[in-house]
C-alpha cells in the first residue's frame, strides 16, 4: 500500500489530501470520483512523513455509499472533524486518536467530538449558512435550466480557449527563468551560498514546469518562483545599498501582476502604510487600553470549545448557588457562609475562563500608564508657562536696568514705573514661581494655597 499526498480543488476551495492506495491510478480515480481537480501530488516516503508536522487522527466515513477509513493531519481533533465534514462534506461516522480503539473509545470520542462540534455551529452559524449558499449558488449556476437553453460551447471551443492560456503560461514561465538565470550571473558575486541555491533549485523547477499543462499548477509555480528572486532582489537591495537593483524589483513585480497574483515585494523606504504605521504605534500603543490577551485560544479549536463547555457549567452552577443562597439566608447562616465561599470560587473560575476564551482584555495597567502620561504632560505644561512668566520678568528686569542706567546719564529720559506696572510684574513674578513649584498634585494644593493668599495681600496693598 503506498502513501500519496494530493493537492486538490472543489467546490473553489483548495484543500491537501493523503491517501493509501496501491496505485497511483486508484487514487486519482477516487478524487476524480468525489468532484476533486487534482493540481499536484507525490508519493510520500513513508508512514512518518505523515504525521512529521502534526497530530494524526483516524477516521470512519461513508464515500459513495461505500464505507471507508483514512487519516488526516490537524491541530486538533475538532479542526480535523470539521474539515472533513464542512470543506470534505464527508459523511463522518467515527474520528479518534488512538488506531487501536476500541469501539466504545470511538463512540466516546464522536460523542465528545459531536458536542463541541454543535457548539462549534452555533458559533458560526451564519458563517456556515454563508458558505453553504456560495456552493449551491456555484452548482445552480453549472445545471440552471436558462443555461441549458443556450448552445452549449463546442469542444473545440473549449479547448483552444485552454491552450491559449497554457501557452501564454509557458511565456511568462519562460521570462520567468531568463529572469532568474540573469539574477544568478549578474549578482555572482554578492549571491550567498544559501540564495544561489535557492535559484538554482527555483530553475530547475520552472524548466520542469515547462512541460505541464495544468494552468493552475502552471500559475502556483510561477508566482512562488517570482516571490522567492523578489526576495533574494530586495535582500541584495537591502544589504549592498545598490540603487540600480530596483529596476529588477519592478520587473519582478510587473511579471507577478502577469501570473495574476495579490503578492508584492515592497522595500521599506517605499512602502508608505508601514511608514504611517510606524510613526502612529508608539503614539496608538501609549493609549490602548483593550490589548491582546496572551492567553487566548483559538476560537476554531477543541480545546476553545472545551473551556466553553466548562463556562457554561460553572454557570449553570452559580445559578443553582445563587438559588441555595436564597433558600438559607435565613434559616441556615452556617450553610449560607459556605455557599457565599462556593459562589466566589464559581466567579472567580467563570472570570479565568473569560478570560482565556476572549482575544482582547481591558488593561488597567494601560490605563494607569495612559493617565500619568497625561499627568506628567499637565504639569510639565504649568512647568512651561511658569517659565514664560520667569523669562518675560527677566527680560524686563534687563530693560529696567538699562532704562536706569540711562537715567543716570540722561535724567530726562527716566520718567518711573507706574504703580500698576509694579502689580503687574509682582503678580507676574508669583504666578511664574507657583507654576514652577507645581510638579505634582500635592505642590499644585500648596502652591495655589499659597498664590491665593498673596495674591489677596496684593489686592489689600495696591
């Protein structure tokens, strides 16, 4: 029996497969069978491969009306449950992790599994109903009536429509290795060890890639391809500083455009969201008071929907507390003392697992950060202004020095100050000073104490 690993499309979704056939034709048979298009496969070497990443699960469906078992590779049990029976549509009859269960251990598990699962839907209830629509609407569109009526396209329609596109593929995969041949030559000399063979392997396979004639595949190919000399062009960009490599980074990036593909080599100095970004974080983080919480789970996990299970226990079980309370706060205080013990223990349990189920939690220690922050710019802004009132005394005093120092020479020219003016600077002078002393709350009370009283002296006095 030998072990085959798929690619495959359905339904437009792209899903991975592993399959233990004797042949490689039986299981492209089977796919083919279930509506799959197959866009790559390899054998894989052995039983460890398949398990190399991730956890292994075994599983029991119903195929075609034929009873099959087989193994798939997820996080957890519940994510494995889930992909074979909503983008699967696998009519699932048992799934566990043991190979040698018993059957009381397979139904132990599907009935834990079923559980979570139905807590999984009410989740995600209109996502499910969303994606259910999307594919019926996809098979209505393939079998309406008003389609029927048309004439139906002529084979070799549809044919020279699809050689087209695979010829223009070859094109693009063609520049595509001109492309990284005149990467590898031109750059010999600052390529790494690790970079020249990363091409060298990136060549080999778009040649090979040359002989394909799967579209898709021949479009997975090429993009990869291209994203993987668009990164070795930005890192030689990033670390020779060179300038004239930046027209090899737009060419790279027009031939993704061609293979219509979403991805974008970017450097830093043009990449001008990361630059807002940047700019905004430090500014945005000071004052966030809602933060990623580091103990969150995964909202599509079993363990998600385990912690979930138990909130809505303990739940049930404050109410049934709640309930006690009632009945013996008066007729049993002892009791009563107990069950107020109970109910703390309840809510403090229902709080943690809260807290674990949600993705963002209020942070009061922000919170207290981003009010100091506010503090300390409050007072360092009185700080400022007692300043200004300090300078403008200064400068004043300079001037009423030179003034009287002309006086000296001239008489004439010194005609006073004026009592008003002696108010002004007075005043000018204290409120300098208590600003200037404000340096926290308790200063602030002090000094503004202090200020009052002067400034009432100097309401008697002038």
């Amino acid at each position: 029996m030998k072990t085959f690993q798929f690619v495959c499309a359905k339904n437009g979704q792209k899903t991975e497969l592993i399959l233990q056939y004797p042949t490689i034709e039986e299981a492209r048979a089977s796919l083919h069978a279930q509506g799959y298009t197959i866009i790559e496969w390899h054998e894989l070497a052995g039983e460890k491969d398949i398990g190399s990443q991730k956890p292994l699960f075994y599983f029991e469906v119903v195929v075609n009306s034929e009873q099959k078992t087989g193994k798939i590779e997820a996080d957890d049990i519940l994510k494995a449950y889930i992909k074979l029976k909503d983008t699967l549509h696998y009519d699932v009859r048992a799934i566990y992790a043991n190979p040698e269960a018993t059957t009381e251990q397979k139904e132990a598990s599907m009935k834990q599994v079923l559980h979570l699962y139905s807590l999984y839907r009410k989740q995600y209830a209109h996502e499910i109903e969303e994606r259910k629509r999307e594919i019926e609407k996809q098979k209505e569109a393939i079998s309406t009536p008003e389609k029927q009526l048309h004439e139906a396209p002529k084979e070799e329609d549809i044919n020279t429509s699809i050689k087209r596109e695979i010829e223009r593929y070859h094109t693009l995969i063609q520049k595509s290795i001109d492309k990284a041949t005149a990467l590898v030559s031109t750059n010999a000399d600052v390529l790494t060890a690790a970079q020249k063979s990363k091409l060298s392997a990136t060549i080999d396979s778009l040649r090979h890639a040359r002989n394909i004639t799967n579209p898709e595949r021949l479009k997975v190919i090429g993009e990869e391809a291209l994203v993987l000399m668009g990164t070795i062009q930005k890192e030689l960009i990033d670390t020779h500083k060179a300038e004239h490599r930046k027209n090899q980074l737009l060419e790279t990036n027009q031939l993704l455009r061609s293979f219509w593909s979403k991805s974008k080599i970017i450097l830093p100095e043009d990449d001008v969201r990361k630059k807002i970004r940047t700019a905004f974080r430090s500014l945005i983080d000071r004052f966030r008071l809602i933060e990623d919480n580091p103990d969150f789970i995964d909202k599509k996990s079993f363990a998600y929907y385990q912690k979930l299970s138990e909130l809505a226990t303990y739940k049930k079980k404050l109410r049934e507390i709640n309930a006690e309370i009632v009945k013996n706060l008066l007729s049993s205080p002892s009791k009563y003392k107990k069950l107020l013990l109970k109910r703390q223990v309840a809510i403090r349990n229902i709080r943690l697992l809260r807290r674990r189920l949600t993705k963002r939690s209020f942070s009061y220690t922000k919170l207290l950060r981003g009010l100091r922050y506010y503090e300390s710019l409050f007072f360092e802004f009185l700080g400022d202004i007692g300043n200004i009132f300090l300078y403008a005394l200064f400068v004043f005093s300079l001037y009423y020095v030179a003034v009287r120092g002309l006086a000296a020479v001239v008489p004439e020219s010194f005609s006073g100050i004026y009592p008003q003016t002696y108010y002004l600077l007075t005043l000018s002078a204290a409120t300098g000073i208590a600003l200037r002393m404000a340096m926290n709350w308790w200063a602030l009370i002090l000094s503004t104490g202090a200020y009052a009283v002067f400034f009432l002296f100097l309401q008697v006095n002038f």
